[in-house]
C-alpha cells in the first residue's frame, strides 16, 4: 500500500503525518530522517491496527499543486 505522507519543515526540525492513519506522526532533525521514522511509524501503527483485529485503512488521500500568483 501507499499512504500520502504530508511533511511540515520547521524552524529546526521536521514533522511528518498520515492523513489516512490518523495518530501516525514523526519528526526528525532533517527529511530524510523524518521520511524514515515516519516509514517506521507506519509500519508500527499498522502492525498494531492489525493486533486488534481490525481492518487495516485502505489509502485515500491524495494531494494536488495549486499554482497561485502571489
């Protein structure tokens, strides 16, 4: 599966969610730290999701570019 992972930079760190895993964080000092935690977070949100017998979320967020003239 595929999840859309939305990243905020920060004034020293970056975050990153699962708008589809609500609860599903990370951040790291960089992107790609932040990009592998969250891939871990995923992986262990699910893994839980699973535990309690629940059905795993199928992914359906998706984003889009909005060109604007500021």
């Amino acid at each position: 599966m595929k999840y859309l992972v939305v990243i905020e930079q920060g004034p020293s760190s970056y975050g990153a969610y699962v708008p589809d895993l609500p609860g599903c964080v990370a951040v790291g000092e960089s992107q790609a730290e932040v990009m592998e935690l969250i891939h871990e977070a995923i992986e262990f949100h699910l893994e839980g999701i699973r535990e309690e017998g629940l059905a795993v979320p199928q992914p359906h967020s998706y984003s889009e570019l909005v060109e604007v003239h500021a």
